[in-house]
C-alpha cells in the first residue's frame, strides 16, 4: 500500500494487493477531513476501482472536485455506500449524482444508506437538495438489517450496523475464492497460451501427449479479495467483525485513515 504524506491535497492511489491477477483494484482516496476541512485535507471521499465496478464511499462535501483532480469521472462510479448521515459523510452527493446527470450516466447507480432515522427521507433531500436536469438512473438501497445487500459476479456486499449516536452502517466487499495458476505446473505439462484460459473455464484439458491434467493440477486455491469500510464507529462487535474479514489480503479503511492522520 502507498501513501504519501508529503503531498495531502492530492487524492492518494493505493493498490490493494500484489498477488491477484487482476490489476485494476485500487483505493482512491478523495478526502479524510471529519466536521471541518482543511487546507491540505478535504472532507471524507473514497473511491474502489474493483474491476469494472466503481464504488464511491462517503461522499463528503467537495468530493467532485476531488475526484476530478484524481482522475476519477462519474460515469465510473457504479455504486455509493454512504455510511451515516453527518455532513462530512454525505454533503457532496447532491454534486455527485447532478454530475452523473449532468454527464449523462447511462448505466443504473446503486445507492446505500441507513435506513434508519428516516433514511430514505435525507438521502431524498441531498438527491433534491437543488433543481437540476435529473437524467440519472438511481437505485435507492436503504439498509434496514445486516447481511448481504448485493452481490455481483466480482463480490458479494455485506452491511452491519455500528455503534454512533447516529445511525450508521459499516460495508465489507468480499471476493469469491478462486484459484491461482501455477506458472511451473502449467509449463512442466506443456499448457499455454489460450490453452490456460480452457483449463480454467472447462476445470480440465487433454494435451497435446493425451495427457488429461485438472485444474486443481495446475493451480491452487486462492482466497477471495476483501475490503472493509468501517467509520465513526465505537469499538462494536459488528466493527471488528467487518474489519478483521479482511486481515492483510486487502485494505481496511478505517486503517487507512487513521494512517493518514498521523
Ligand atoms: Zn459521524
């Protein structure tokens, strides 16, 4: 993971993990200010390329602007997890969601948050918060209880409720397993090219010798990705089990921004 802390105005990048095949997952993060930004920091934001998914957290106040400094555009964002309903967490949806109007979003954008509290009524404000050209497609996703709120080829999204004087929910991404090829194993029964792609599809090939080698052969198992987003949360039950799902294979960001502000 790569922070620097030497440049805090620019949105930072960090790539998730070596060791996955898959290179286009990374951490954006936008802001890690809480009630009051400051010069160098802007309100939360945090954006997770996970494929060709994009999910947006918390789009505090300011968050467009920030994604445009860090080459984030609208149309890539699939999804908004908005953990609570304070100010720095959500103010910068109406920008957001005008912008994807504004933009012209094609694709239907997904929308979480606490229904508690009369979720659904705040979210609608910020959607309305001003007269706009409303084009885009917004799926609303209050959460009302823990557990799975949507899954997607590329991972499965849990939500539990935290512990704030507010109503709040905490997210975790959870990748399916998988299996890692192995370069060795692959080469020593001859396996390449387009050849590798049919082992991993059809779970087994004969070769060119006749030879019938399984998947499980050339590979082994490779747990799935996770990602946690845990804020403004007293230390609860639900905290730590979102948070340590994920352990060293992926980034929790509730770490990462409490890395950010030492
Ligand atoms: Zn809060």
């Amino acid at each position: 993971m790569r922070i620097s802390r030497s440049s805090p105005p620019r949105p930072e990048q960090c790539v998730l993990a070596e060791s996955v095949p898959v290179s286009n997952r990374e951490l954006v993060v936008l802001g890690t200010a809480s009630q009051a930004p400051t010069r160098t920091r802007n309100h939360n934001g945090y954006f997770l390329r996970w494929d060709d998914e994009g999910v947006l957290f918390d789009p505090g106040e300011g968050t467009q602007r920030q994604m445009l400094l860090a080459g984030v555009t609208a149309t890539q964002v699939n999804r908004i997890c908005v953990s609570h309903f304070h100010g720095d967490h959500c103010l910068g949806l109406p920008g957001v969601v005008q912008r994807m109007s504004l933009d012209g979003v094609a694709h239907e954008v997904s929308v979480c948050f606490p229904a508690d509290g009369d979720g659904v009524a705040i979210f609608r404000n910020l959607r309305y918060a001003t007269l706009y050209h409303d084009r885009v497609t917004i799926r609303e996703n209050p959460v009302t209880s823990g557990g799975v709120i949507a899954k997607t080829k590329a991972f499965r999204l849990a939500a539990r409720k935290l512990d704030h004087p507010v109503p709040t929910v905490g997210y975790r991404l959870t990748e399916p397993d998988g299996r890692r090829m192995l370069r060795e194993r692959l080469a020593a029964k001859g396996i390449e090219g387009p050849d590798v792609g049919r082992v991993q599809r059809d779970g087994r090939i004969t070769t060119r010798t006749g030879e019938t080698v399984r998947l499980q052969d050339v590979s082994a198992p490779r747990p799935g990705q996770k990602f946690a987003f845990v804020m403004d949360t007293r230390l609860c039950d639900a905290a730590f089990e979102l948070a340590l799902a994920v352990r060293n294979k992926a980034v929790s960001a509730y770490q990462q921004v409490m890395d950010l502000q030492f």
